[in-house]
C-alpha cells in the first residue's frame, strides 16, 4: 500500500485502539493525543524497511536516493519506487521484517504498559492485513 493509505488505515485503527483504552479506564487527553499520534506514524514508517531489503536485494541505494528526490510522489503514492521484480522478491522479508519490528515495539510496549503492547500489536496487525490484502490484490 501507498503511504497515504496506510496513514489513512492507521489513523482509524489508532481511533479505534484509543477509544477501547478509553472504555478500559479513561487516560488522559496527552496519553491519547500521543497514542494517537504513535499508532499514525508506525503505521507509516514501519515501512522504512524496505530500503535497507532494497539495499541487500540490489546492492545499492538507489530506491532510498529516488524515494527521496520524489518524496512527495512517494508519499502520496504516485511515484513506484521498485520495479515489479525487486518488490516480488522483496514481499516475503518485507512482511517478515514488519513481524520483527511489531514484536520488537510490542516488548517494549509491554514493559512500559500491557495496554500500550496490544495498541502497538493492533496497529502493526492492521498494517500487515492491509498489506497482505494489497499483495493478493483483494484491496
């Protein structure tokens, strides 16, 4: 999914995860702004991951050098950034490298709060399907 998609679905998921940490005993205001807020931009930058796969998979930068000179296309989903073939090479260490980094963000979630893992775990889960989804061509 583009960008802009996956900060669309993260913002829902993250209302939603909000609301329901809301009913469980309302936070205040800040810790939902900033959960909000969090849940918005893993939902976007988790994606930062492929440009170090891109990287091992071609031996160069140039998916990150071009993600930046066209990053306004990039964002709102305009410019590809990788040709058919690398991305299909790239789908199954990309959704696994997405498990990793929410396992990871969900640990330390979980030290921090419970609550905040299972926020963390929702959005990262709602990004994957989202992917799998687009992968599949369902969505």
């Amino acid at each position: 999914m583009y960008p802009v998609e996956h900060a669309a679905v993260g913002a829902l998921v993250s209302a939603l995860g909000i609301a329901g940490l809301w009913l469980l005993g309302p936070p205040s205001v800040t810790v939902l702004a900033a959960l909000f807020l969090y849940g918005l931009l893993v939902s976007v930058f988790i994606d930062l991951d492929h440009f170090p796969l891109a990287r091992l998979e071609a031996g160069h930068w140039g998916h990150f050098r071009r993600a930046v000179r066209h990053l306004p296309g990039v964002l709102l989903g305009r410019t590809k950034l990788f040709e058919r073939a690398v991305a299909d090479r790239l789908r199954p260490q990309r959704l696994a490298s997405h498990v990793v980094i929410g396992a990871v963000l969900a640990g330390v979630g979980w030290i921090l709060d419970p609550a905040f893992a299972g926020f963390t775990v929702l959005v990262v889960g709602a990004h994957l399907t989202c992917d799998v989804l687009r992968d599949r061509e369902l969505l």
